[in-house]
C-alpha cells in the first residue's frame, strides 16, 4: 500500500516538474518573441524617423508609424541622439512639437511616478530627447526626490544635459545626500552643465550652510573649468576642517595658478595630513616664484613618500631651475632626499636622450 501511494506521488511531482518546465520554455519562447517584435518596431522607427529628416518621409507619415509603437519613441530618439546634426534639429523640434506627440510625451512624465522604479529611471533618462527642458523641468527635479539612487542620477543627469542651471543646488543636495553615490560621480554630472554651472556653484560656496561635500564639488569643478577670478574664494577653504575640500581647493589653485594663491599652497606644504602636502607640491610646479623652488626643495624629504615624488616632480617640471635644486641635493645627508633626487635626475635625463634627434 505504502508503495503504491509512493508511485502516486511520484507521478504527481513528475507532472509539476513537466508543467513548470513547459511554463518556463513557453515564458522564454513569449520574451524572445516579443523582443524580437520590438526589435523591429525599433528598426522601423529609426529608418521612419531618418527618413522624415532626410524628407524622404513626410510628418503625418512618421507619425502612424510612431504611434504604433509610442512606448519606444523615447528610447529610439536617445540612440540616435548622437547621429542628429544641427542642421536637422529645426525638423526634428517640429515633429516633437506636434499636437500628436503630446499625449506621448505626457505619458512619459506620468512613469516617473511609476511604482517601478526601473520604468522611472528608463523616463527620466530618456525624456530630454522627447521635449524641451520647460515642459519637463519641474518634473525631473521633483524625481531628484525618489528614493532609489538610480532614478535620482538618471533625473540629475538629464537636467545636466539640458543644461537647466537653476537646478544645480538640487541635484548636488540629491545626489550627497547619502554616502552611496561618490561625491566624484556628482561631479561629472555637474560638469555636463558647461559654464551654466559657474554661478549657482559660486552661490554654494558663499553659503555658510552648505555642507562640505556640496563645497568640495564646487571646488573642484572651479578647478576644472579654469574659472579665472574665483582663486580668492577658493582659498577661503584651504583650512578647511574636511581633508577632501582642502585637497580640492589646493588642486583648483594649481590649475588657475594665480599669484595670490602661492602663499597659501606653500602654508599647505605644512598641512597635518599628507595627502594635502602631496596635492599642494603638485599645484605649487605650476608656479614660476623663487619661494615655490624654495618650499619644495625644503620637502624634498618630507616623511611621506608621494609628498617627496610630488615635490621632485614639480621641480622637474621647472626644467633648469629645477634639475639645479635636485643635482644639489644628491649628496643631501638624508637618504630620503638623495633617493628622490637620484630618482628625478636619471628620469630627466632618460627623457632628454629619448627626445633628442638621432642620426642616420
């Protein structure tokens, strides 16, 4: 009796494994299908909407076929984002700008309230390419709100590409405000924005209560923007208690390499931390003054190791002036020194032999 209820189970479990595996061979067989059929909505698309730019297709031809498929309008506008040339933008405005599109465009915004939040990020991140920044600025800085990093990043970064400036506090605010997304990822959505970014970043640092990473941000951007004029502000954070800001603010002063930077880059030869030593000896070979040549040589024997390598790389920088301050300290008493120097000279001079004309 036991065994024939035993043979009866088996069966049965036999027959839920066959209809499980028959659910997931139909399941597979259904999504290669149907992304095979999207595939093609998404070929025809890109040709149809080629085509109308090349006025091979006229609008109201376009138009059937993309309201055949408007769920990929979006996404296909974003591929051939980078193959639209100027000439071809006034054309493109206007289908977008047609009455037809707007009940496409208007179901894009409302995904960003989806409740998934895959289908929240696919909208923000493509919608710059379905409308002008008026109609869909307010939307994607209220997604700088949502709580899934992924979402906020793609929002941030769509109204960096639309170069929506005002929106610059928002997303450094969006994107700090927790530790998950590196302030450095922040900064090269900041750095989309152009110049447009200048001035509201200017705004942060005057802010006494903006936090140190916003600050940080905003400094390393002036940096890398070579905002000429903005070296006073900057140096206002060179004491600054977090390291990050002072390591930013003594790399933004190198680069703009304004005389009235030089003496606080030399007081950050004198920092605790080591790291704004090795960024401020670094900055300092951008800068031409006998007391620059001075601070470094004095430490060409600090007791870090990229403090030494920074402040003999920037002496080699300064070429003759430079290779007589390392060629001095050869026979340095500190070994420290001696190494480095060694170090510098013999990377000179390879350089020198690699670079000079040889006969033939």
């Amino acid at each position: 009796m036991i065994f024939k209820y035993f043979a009866y189970g088996t069966v049965f479990l036999l027959g839920i494994v066959f209809l499980i595996s028959l659910w997931v061979i139909l399941k597979n067989l259904y999504s290669i299908n149907r992304e095979t059929s999207r595939q093609i909505k998404r070929t025809q698309l890109r040709l149809g909407i080629l085509s109308y730019l090349s006025d091979e297709t006229v609008m109201n031809e376009l138009l059937i076929t993309i309201n055949q498929s408007p769920e990929l309008i979006s996404g296909v506008l974003g591929q051939l984002a980078s193959n639209i040339s100027l000439e071809d933008k006034p054309k493109l405005d206007a289908l977008l700008n047609h009455p037809a599109m707007l009940a496409i465009i208007s179901r894009e915004v409302k995904k960003l309230n989806s409740r998934n939040w895959h289908v929240r990020q696919r909208a923000a991140t493509y919608l710059p390419y379905l409308c002008a920044a008026e109609k869909i600025s307010e939307a994607l800085i209220i997604a700088l709100e949502d709580k899934h990093d992924e979402v906020r990043v793609a929002a941030a970064l769509s109204l960096a590409q639309l170069k929506e400036s005002h929106a610059t506090a928002k997303i450094i605010n969006s994107l700090t405000y927790s530790n998950a997304i590196p302030w450095a990822r922040t900064l090269e959505v900041v750095l989309q924005m152009g110049p447009a970014a200048k001035e509201p970043l200017i705004e942060i640092l005057e802010d006494s209560n903006a936090s140190e990473r916003a600050k940080t941000i905003a400094v390393a951007y002036l940096g890398i923007q070579r905002s000429q004029g903005t070296s006073a502000l900057i140096q206002r954070f060179s004491d600054s208690k977090d390291i990050n800001l002072r390591i930013q603010s003594a790399k933004a002063l190198g680069i703009l390499h304004e005389s009235s930077s030089l003496e606080t880059l030399i007081n950050g030869m004198q920092d605790n931390a080591w790291e704004v030593r090795a960024m401020s000896a670094q900055a300092l070979g951008n800068f031409s003054q006998h007391q620059a040549l001075e601070i470094l040589e004095k430490n060409l024997g600090d007791p870090a190791y990229w403090v030494r390598y920074n402040c003999a790389n920037a002496l080699m920088i300064k070429r003759e002036a430079g290779m007589l301050v390392l060629r001095r300290n050869l026979d340095n008493q500190d070994k420290f020194i001696r190494d480095i120097c060694n170090q510098s000279v013999q990377t000179m001079q390879m350089n020198a032999s690699l670079s000079a004309p040889t006969l033939t």
